[in-house]
C-alpha cells in the first residue's frame, strides 16, 4: 500500500511539471504569434524566432527537475 505522503509528493511533482508546461504553452503562444508576424515583414529572422521559440522550454526543464528532485527525496 503506498504512504500518504508518497502520494503527495507525487501530485507535487505532477504540478510542478504540468504548471510549468502550461506557463511555457502560454509563452510559446504569444512568441510564435509575433514571430510570424516578424517573418512575414522582414527577411532572414527564422534564427531569431527559433531562439526566442527555445528560450521559454527551460521552463519546462526547471520543472522536470524540480519534479525529479522530489520524487528523490533530494
């Protein structure tokens, strides 16, 4: 049988990756919309999109490890 609070820390970790997908989903939403945007008006800014597409899924990366680091007891 699995512990109360082996349970929690499992909707914790859960949380921490699903809210920082969402918040990334969010950034990403606005950043490719102007990113068109800027495509469509100027020439030759596909890598300045691309990174500034990139920057927000540390997010992402922030809360697999904050997910990992709880599920570890670190």
């Amino acid at each position: 049988m699995v512990e109360l609070g082996s349970g929690m820390v499992a909707i914790g970790a859960a949380i921490a990756i699903g809210a920082s997908a969402l918040g990334t989903a969010m950034a990403q939403k606005s950043i490719g919309a102007a990113g068109i945007g800027l495509m469509a008006e100027k020439d030759g800014q596909f890598n300045n999109v691309l990174i500034f597409l990139a920057l927000p899924e540390t997010i992402v990366i922030l809360g697999f490890v904050v997910a990992f680091l709880m599920l570890n007891k670190v």
